[in-house]
C-alpha cells in the first residue's frame, strides 16, 4: 500500500491540475469569449419559447380572422336579401329608363313662332345721336354726309287698335298665314247652316260611358294662335269641328280639326286680349268677339269682313269682359268701369243703345237667364254675384235683385244652358260653387266643390263651363299631375279626367264642349288647342 507521504504528491499533483482547469475556465479571456454564447444560448432558447408562443398567438388569431370573415360575409348575404326584398334595383333601372325617355315635345302642327329681332341698345355719343355738344338736335342738312356713319334702330312695334270701320279679313291675317290658307278655311262656310239647339236626350249613365270614349291624338294638338289664350269655342256644326280662339294681342284663330292638314288660319282684328268669342246658333256664319282694346267685332265669313259692332274712344281704356244675348240680334256687354252695354248689331254706328252703371268695380262675365230672358247674373272681382233684372235697370243708382257674396275674387258665373236652373261659379276661393236658381228669387247654395283654381299669374284663369245641351255636366281645367281636363256632374262628382301624358303636358285653362258631337277643346296657355273626341 502507498504510504502516507506518497499519497499526499499524489493529491498535490492531482490538484494544480484541477486548479488550471478551473483557472482556465474562469479566465478573463475564457469568460469573454464564453458569456456571448451561453447568451445567444439562452436567447435562442427564449426565442424558441416566444416562437412557439407567436405560432399559438398566430392560429388563434387566423381562427377570429376567419371568424369575422365568415361573419362579414353572412352579413353582406343578408343585406344583399333584405335590399333585394326592396326591389330597391329595380326602382333604380327603373329611374335610368325614365331618364332616358326623352319628355315629349309639343305638338308642331299649326303656326310657326316667329323669330323676334330686339333693338340693341347701345350707349352713344351726342354726335351719333345727332345733336352738337350742348345737347341740341342737328338739322338735317347737316347729317347728309354723316349718314353712313350713324346708328339706327327700329323702334318698339306697339299694338295699334286696328282702324274703326269694317275690316276684311285678308287683310287682317296674320303675318305667318298666306291668303291660299284664308282660302281653304272659307270652303267650310257651306257647312255651317245649323238647327236649332235641343236638349240632350242621352241618360246620363249613358253620356259618362260616352266621356269614357274620348282619346287625343298626334293630329287633335295645333298652335293655333302665337301668345296666351284668353278665350275659347267651339262651331256648333256637325260635320266637322271648328275651333277657334283668341289671344293677348287681338289675334283669332280658327282651326279645321277635322282637316288632315295644318287647317289653321289667324287674324288680327282686335289689339289687346280677346276675352270672349263666340258663334251665334241663330247665325251660325258669324263670328263675335270683344276685347280689352274697348271694341266688339262681328265676323262675317260670308262677306270676309270683320264689322265694328261697338267700340268706346281708345283715350277712355275701357276694356270689354264677355257678353251675352237677350235676344238673337242684341248683345248685353260686361266692361270693366262697372257698367253693362245694350247692342244692337243692326243699328248703324258703334255706340250702344243703353249703358247701365250697375256697380264701382270691375265685372268678369254676364250671363242671360235661357227662358226668362230679361234676368242676367254678372261675376265681380270684388266676389260677388249679383242678379239684375234688364227691364228695371237705369243708367246709374241701380240696385241688384240678390247678391251672392264671397270671399275673393270671381272667375266667372254662368246660368245652365237649357232652363237655368243653375248657377255655376267659380271662385279663387277654391271653390266650385254651384247656387239653385230655380225659384228666381230665392237662390240657394246647391253644391260646393272644392277645387284649386290658383293659376298663378302666367296662366289664364279656370272659367267652370256647362255643356251646352246639359244641364248635369260642366267641365273645367286642373292644376294636377299628371296634366288632365276634369268632367264634373252637378252632383259634384268627377265623371271622368280627359288625360293623355303624351300629347296633352300643360294646363288647360279654357274648354268647352262640341254641342252637337262628343268631342271637347282644350286651350292652354301658349295658344295650343287639344281636342278629346
């Protein structure tokens, strides 16, 4: 055995070594170049363990992604179902076709607008306005050499009132219409020779069937006057329909519906509005109108001439509103200074036979009583209706036999046509009024209808008007949409709106009923007639 001592070099030589080895490892040098490893080692570790945490994170994060992705889309199929269930598309392919569609244009047939040249005013000197410096006018030797130099301009064409006495009808046509047209129009005067007007023997279910039949045509729309229309009627014959009416500077045109051509001829016998027109049953060749411009022409389209019935000075600006018969041959005239003229169209001259001032304010229309012929209603633009007896009436300090108040101002009132049973009114109240007038002294509200009859400024006032052979059916115009011409009973009940939204796009103002055929004409307020028939 190893002694003692043997055993200690043993340990001794055993421990240096030991001693090195851990001198080495624990080394400066040693330990730097160590510790970035064992760092790396142990960031590598971490990064591991992050990584794999990163991944878990990741997955769960996908897993909501697809989540809100399978949820969004869920959503996107049920607000896609719900506007379907709109039909929220279909409107809209709807809307583009609409957009598409061109509005249809008004009819062309008739007259043809004529292009108005307006002077141009222009600022100039005192030389070109041919004065000298202080401003005194040049005599006119002095401008010979100048006259190449100067300015001119056309002055403003006013509307003169046609000269007093008979007027031929060639000579008053209007600019646009040729004297071969004039001719045509005068190959219907052969037809015109009508009866005697009789009462409607169609029921009244009857005629509503009858109003379900009216339609409107390319060929039933023509321009036949230039500007605003003011009055309306229509020739009682029946082989064919003669139109015509008037507009705001005297012009009267007459349109052959029932022509395949542009059958429409335009005068020019009066200068300011023509506020009624009509043709006399008793003479059908005639035709009367009065206007703003203070006279009442008879046309005669026998003789081609438009005749001066009654006139008043042109200074006085008296304007006549609408007239009516007493008798066949006499005319009972509204004007607006308040008083009603008597005229006979035989008597030589152009004054009336008798003046009544039968109130302060201005009158609308004058209607005659059909059977009791010396009683006549008149509409004020105060609102009131007053009824007058003819054979009572003085020249001034007249007082009415009733008075039918209202609120705001009148349009029109109108006897019905076959016994006068009827009073229709119509108000800008809004109102359709229709008053029993079968005991002449007790007149009483009928029926009152409520109706929008604010045509504003531009267009022409609704005027209510009775069919001619009826006394259960009027007709006026409508401001709805789309545009319509509304057929009323006396019950106050529409029997049928005349509507066409392809040739019928305007307010017509005026209509009126063929007495005779089933046809109405409508009149808007560029000069255009619609016929329903």
């Amino acid at each position: 055995m190893p002694s003692t001592r043997s055993k200690r070099k043993l340990k001794s030589a055993v421990e240096p070594s030991k001693k090195a080895k851990t001198q080495t490892v624990t080394s400066p040098r040693k330990t730097a170049l160590k510790e970035p490893v064992l760092e790396k080692m142990v960031t590598d570790n971490q990064s591991d363990k992050s990584c794999s945490d990163s991944e878990s994170e990741l997955e769960s994060l996908d897993e909501e992604i697809i989540l809100c992705e399978e949820r969004r889309r869920m959503n996107l199929k049920l607000n896609a179902e719900f506007f379907s269930s709109l039909q929220i598309e279909q409107a809209k392919a709807n809307l583009q076709e609409s957009k598409r569609q061109k509005h249809p244009k008004p009819s062309q047939r008739g007259l043809k607008r004529e292009k108005l040249v307006e002077p141009i005013n222009r600022r100039s000197s005192l030389r070109l306005q041919k004065k000298d410096p202080e401003g005194i006018p040049l005599p006119p030797e002095a401008l010979i050499n100048r006259a190449d130099y100067l300015f001119y301009h056309e002055p403003v064409v006013e509307h003169e009132r046609p000269p007093s006495g008979p007027l031929q009808m060639t000579e008053s046509l209007y600019s646009t219409v040729t004297v071969e047209e004039h001719k045509v129009l005068m190959e219907l005067r052969d037809k015109m020779a009508v009866k005697p007007l009789k009462s409607n023997t169609i029921s009244f279910t009857n005629f509503s069937k009858v109003l379900d039949k009216l339609v409107i045509t390319e060929n039933q729309v023509c321009k036949v006057v230039p500007e605003r229309t003011f009055s309306v009627a229509v020739h009682p014959m029946e082989d064919s329909i003669l139109a015509v009416t008037g507009d705001k500077w005297g012009r009267l045109g007459l349109w052959n519906v029932s022509s395949t051509s542009d059958a429409v001829v335009t005068y020019c016998p009066h200068s300011r509005p023509i506020t009624c027109i009509d043709f006399p049953r008793e003479n059908s060749h005639l035709l009367l109108s009065c206007s703003y411009d203070g006279t009442l022409r008879c046309g005669d389209l026998h003789k081609e001439v438009f005749d001066e019935v009654y006139s008043t000075p042109e200074e006085a600006d008296i304007l006549f509103r609408n007239f009516d018969y007493p008798c066949p041959n006499t005319l009972l005239v509204s004007r607006n200074d308040g008083c009603v003229a008597l005229v006979d169209r035989r008597t030589k001259g152009t004054e009336a036979e008798h003046t009544y001032r039968i109130g302060q304010k201005s009158m609308r229309t004058v209607s005659i009583h059909p059977l009791e012929r010396h009683y006549f209603v008149n509409a004020f633009v105060d609102g009131r209706v007053c009824l007058w007896d003819l054979r009572n009436l003085k020249e001034k300090n007249n007082k009415p036999l009733q008075t039918l108040t209202h609120g705001r101002s009148l349009n029109s009132a109108y006897f019905s046509p076959i016994t006068g049973k009827c009073i229709l009114v119509t108000s800008m109240e809004d109102v359709l009024n229709i008053y029993d007038s079968c005991n002449i002294s007790e007149i009483s509200l009928k029926k009152s209808i409520r109706h929008n009859n604010h045509t504003g400024r531009w267009l022409t006032g609704f005027r209510a008007a009775w069919h001619p052979a009826r006394e259960d059916v009027f007709i006026v115009g409508s401001m709805n949409r789309p545009r319509e011409i509304q057929v009323y009973g006396d019950d106050g009940h529409i029997l049928r709106s005349l509507r066409s939204e392809e040739y019928l796009n305007s307010v017509c103002s005026l209509n009126v009923f063929h007495p005779t055929r089933s046809a109405v004409v409508g009149a808007n307020s560029s000069g255009r007639l619609h016929v329903f028939m």
